[in-house]
C-alpha cells in the first residue's frame, strides 16, 4: 500500500493512461475488422447490379473476360475450395492428433523439448516456399503414383495445405491435452487402466472440444491461404472432378484476377464479391473455434 | 456506396485539379511554336507502350518535337484518323473494308506502315511425336473441343492444356487469333507466366502451352531442354512454319503472328515521316525487339519503303 501511496496522483494518472492504451488497442482491432468487413461489402455490392445473385451463387461457369458472354458463377471455385480444404484436414488431423497425443503423454521431457519447437518452425516456412516444392518435387511424386501426366492437382494442394495446417492443429490440441485436470488422469491410473486406456478413453474425450477447434483453426487457415495452392493446384477453372484433377480456388482466382482487372467494373467488384464469400467462410469458421474452446474451457473448470 | 461515391468525387477533384495545373504549367513553359509540332498519336493499347518508348527516344534526340501517344484501341485510332483528330493510327488489326471506305468518302487515303510484329509459339513435351498442327486443331485443342491427342496424330493420352491468366495480353491475343474469340476451355491450367508454362510442359508429356518467343531460349540462347515447338499451318493445304524461323515470323508468314501498324493519311511529311523512319531504322526496330516484338522482315519493309515515297 506505501508504495502505491508513493506513487500519487501521477501514479493513478498513469495507471488510468495505460488502461486506456490497451483498451483502445483492443477496440482497434475491432474497428480494423469491421472497417475491412464494410470495405469489403461495399466495394462486392455493385457487382450485382449486372450480376444475378443466384446464378453467382449457383452457376459454375466463371468467365468474365469471354468474348462470348461474360459469366460469374462462383460454385466450382466454392466446391474446389471446400475440396482442398477439407482433402488437407482429412490427411492433417488424424497426424495432427497424434503428434499432439505423442508430445503430451508419451515423448520424454528432452524429446518433447526438441518435437515441439521443430513443430512450430513448420509455420515459419513462407507460403511460396510451400508452392515451390509443390510444384517441385510433390506434384511430379503425385503425377509418377498415380500415373497422371502432371501433379497440379487438388491432391497436391490438400497435402501441402495439411502441412501448413499441421502447426496450429498439433499446438491447439496439445494445449487442450495439457489441460486437462490431472486429477482425471491420477483417478483413471489408479482404476487400473494403463497410459494407453487413459490417453484415448478419458484425456481425449475431455479435451475433445479443445481438438475440434484445433481442426476448426486449421481449417481456417487452409481456406484463406493462396500463394501454395496458386502455385500447386493448377488453376483450371472447370468444375472439380476428382482430386487427380487441376481445381481453382477462390483465393487463387482473386489472386489470378485482381492484378490487372480494369477498376470499377462488375469484373471488379465481382472480385471483392469472391472476397466477402471468403471472408464470411473463414468468419464463421474462426467464430465456431472460439465457441467450441470458450466451452471446453468452462467444462474443465 | 455512399463511401465509393465521395471516394470517386474525391479522385475525380483531384484529376482536376492536376489537369488544370499541369495544363498552366505546359502553357507557361511550352514555346509558342510548340503546339504546331505536337503530333498526335491514338489508338492500340497493344502498341501503346512501345510507341511511347519510340516517341521518348525520338524526342530526346530532336527536342522541340512534341509526341503525344494515347491509347483506346485499334477501332478508336483509326476513327480518330478518319475524323482527323490524330496523325498517326496505331493498330493491331488491319482496317476493316467498311473503315476504308468511309475514309476514302472523306478523302482520307491512309498509308500503312507495319512497325512491328507480335508473335507466340506453342511448346509440346519433347517426348510427343506431334511435330504440327494447323490452326484449326490448334483452336479445337484450346477450346475443349479435342480432348486427346490421338485426335491429331499423337499418343493416345489426355491432353493437358497450360495457359495464361485473363489478364495477360497474350491470352487474350490468343483467344483471339487462335480460338476465334470463343471460350478457352475449363480446364486449361492458368500459370502465372511464361516460365512457369514451359516449366510444366517439360514436366508434362500430354502437356501444351503457348509463350512468346522470347522465352524457349535460356541465357546462352539455346532451345531449352524438354520441350518441342511446334510448326504451325494455317490451314492443312498450306506449309507449316516454325516460330523458330526468324524470316518466317518478321514477314508475318507464320501464322500466329500479326504486323502492328501505324496509319497515316496520305504520304507522311515532315516530322511525321521523320518519325516514322525513326521507329523502321535500325536503332527504332532494335527499341522494338527490346519490348519484347519481333523486327519488320525484308518483304513488309519494302512494303514501308514504298509508302514512304
């Protein structure tokens, strides 16, 4: 309390100031949300003063600088993302879990100490990185398996995208592992079960919450990532077929597009319009992580 | 909406005050006989970049000579030579017979002159047997139409399309000139650049694309390794020619070439000719290949010559 005495006025002054700080900081990001939020609704709108909204929606012919009709329909960039997507969760999150698994129960202090930094050094690689050895060395592996005459295909994302996921799936869900109250583990060792029945029946159950919203993160993070799956998945526009085929992503054609586009045209704002769809997928997926966690959190407590 | 509206006011103000400035600050510094010498040029957004860079080096060697280079488009530069709001016409395509006549009805007789030629070739894997392809297969490979190259004498394999995006000038010229300003097929693959095209051809053996010449050689000028240029025919009664043939691309004779031209209205004079002889030199036509076209070839220069006279 002395010290506190000591400081006076200006003490208080400064305490006031420094909360102030933060709480603008805080509103700032808010702010920077909802400005990139309305930025982004305002400049798709006018797109679909030419466009219709349900042939946007539902067509999955995309061609806006045909010669024959120019055509806006987002479904096989909506379908080829949500493909990849899901082709790199698929392979990421069973991987993804087990490594967890392995540094929070089984890997030994020392190991631990070494797995877990390596693991976020995977983050650290940049995307265009990721894209090169997709083009390099995955997608000609890909072509030489399943005998394809070239390896830009959505299977060649989905990997690569399942690497890039691998970081925020492993350290969420290792955190929600960790979490998990020892007194669980203590009663379930002492009922007898060994390490493995206590791993698999009472820890991931428990933190079950913590690792959907791991694989919710990462898949937020597969969605909006552009530059790998540009450089990877080949970028043809038809409807996706399979994963051996060549898929173009909403990233990929917002990338592709925008560079050169003629501004303020429905091309344009077509391509803000990509922008928002985006933005919306990748909100409400974040939005549901932080539910599923916000959750888990109170049921542990 | 609201925030677009003040934002598109508010660059709209700004133009106009910068127009205004910079037109007192040109009738403050100009001389007065400056106007007089201004030569007009309008029309293809193809070429309009080169002759900027033409007109720059012109009036750095002969100052008090003013150029101004507007683009628009072909159609835009000729009509601006019919109604004679410019000097010169920069086009890509040649003048349609309905433009002919409506300049003739005016008493507008329009010289042309090609100041350069545009040109792509298309690269196949070094491992396909197909050597050429007329026109025609080339559109169909292109639009969709033939899925497998057993169709046009290869292996019985898919083929693999490899393009560029919808905002590069060569995709566009292709559809043009190849396809018949129909739709690229779906599952061309969009690359980003010639390098990364070549790069999975080589990789790819049902694979083809389309580049600019200027990329198939690497540093030391020799044809890049894994990939064949194929010789195109316009149609299957008539020879094939390779891009590889200098002579066969600078007289416009292979058939994924075009001339780019300049139209004046009758015989050019004074500084117009000037510059015109400037751009057909040898230093004009080396500014031409360093842009990335291709040098006039001997038939289209005497061609030149002749509407010089």
């Amino acid at each position: 309390m002395a010290s506190v005495k000591k400081k006076g006025v200006f003490g208080d002054l400064k305490e006031s100031l420094i909360r102030r700080v933060f709480e603008a900081s805080g509103l700032l990001a808010i702010i920077v949300l909802m400005g990139i939020f309305a930025l982004l609704l305002a400049t798709a709108v006018p797109a679909f003063r030419e466009i219709d909204l349900k042939e946007f929606l539902t067509s999955a012919t995309w061609d806006p600088t045909s010669p024959e009709k120019a055509e806006y329909g987002i479904l096989s960039m909506l379908a080829s993302t949500l493909m990849v997507t899901f082709g790199a969760l698929l392979l990421a999150f069973p991987v993804g879990v087990a490594v967890a698994a392995y540094i929070s129960d089984v890997a030994s202090p020392r190991v631990r100490e070494i797995v877990k930094p390596i693991v976020e050094l995977l983050a650290a690689i940049p995307s265009v990185v990721v894209g090169f050895i997709g083009i390099a060395v995955v997608g000609p592996l890909i072509a030489k398996i399943f005998n394809l005459s070239h390896g830009l295909t959505a299977l060649n994302g989905s990997l690569l995208l399942a690497v890039m996921a691998l970081p925020t799936i492993i350290s969420i869900s290792e955190d929600a592992l960790n979490s998990v109250p020892v007194s669980y583990v203590e009663a379930s060792l002492a009922l007898g079960a060994n390490r493995w029945q206590t791993l698999v029946r009472v820890k991931i159950p428990a933190a079950l919450s913590g690792i959907v919203a791991s694989m919710m993160l990462g898949m937020g993070r597969a969605i909006g990532e552009t530059m790998t799956v540009l450089m990877a998945t080949g970028n043809a526009r038809s409807f996706p077929q399979g994963f051996l085929q060549s898929v173009r992503t909403l990233t990929a054609g917002i990338a592709i597009e925008l560079g050169e586009v003629p501004y303020y045209t429905t091309h344009y704002y077509a391509l803000f319009a990509l922008g928002l769809v985006l933005f919306v997928m990748t909100f409400f997926v974040n939005l549901a992580a932080d539910l599923i966690l916000e959750k888990q959190k109170r049921k542990l407590q | 909406m609201k925030a677009l509206r003040t934002k598109a006011k508010l660059i709209s103000g700004l133009v106009t005050i910068s127009t205004v400035f910079v037109l007192a600050l040109v009738m403050l510094t100009s001389p007065a006989g400056a106007q007089r010498k201004m030569i007009q040029i309008k029309g293809s957004d193809t070429l309009v970049n080169l002759v900027q860079i033409l007109a720059e080096e012109y009036m750095a060697k002969k100052p008090g000579v003013a150029i101004a280079v507007l683009g628009g488009g072909s159609g835009t530069g000729i009509t601006a030579l019919i109604n004679g709001t410019c000097d010169i016409a920069n086009h890509s395509r040649e003048w349609k017979p309905k433009e002919l006549d409506l300049a003739y009805e005016r008493g507008v007789k329009p010289r042309i002159f090609a100041i350069a030629v545009d040109g792509l070739s298309v690269i196949v894997n070094d491992k396909n047997p197909v050597n050429s392809l007329t026109m025609a297969q080339l559109g169909s490979l292109f639009r969709g139409e033939i899925k497998n190259w057993k169709q046009v004498g290869g292996p019985d394999l898919r083929v693999s399309l490899y393009g560029r995006q919808s905002n590069s000038g060569t995709y566009v010229f292709f559809q043009e000139h190849v396809l018949g300003n129909k739709n690229y097929s779906p599952d061309v693959k969009e690359m980003n650049g010639n390098a990364q095209i070549i790069e999975s051809v080589t990789q790819d053996v049902a694979g083809i694309g389309y580049v600019g010449v200027g990329y198939l050689f690497d540093e030391s000028g020799q044809l890049r390794k894994g990939i064949k240029v194929l010789k195109i025919k316009k149609d299957e009664g008539s020879p094939e020619y390779s891009p590889l043939d200098k002579e066969a691309v600078y007289s416009a004779r292979y058939p994924i070439s075009r001339p780019l031209y300049q139209s004046t209205n009758g015989k050019p004079s004074g500084n117009v000719a000037d510059f015109i002889r400037f751009i057909l030199s040898p230093e004009g036509q080396a500014i031409v290949e360093k842009e990335g076209f291709f040098k006039i070839g001997k038939e289209l220069m005497a061609e030149n010559e002749k509407n010089l006279r």
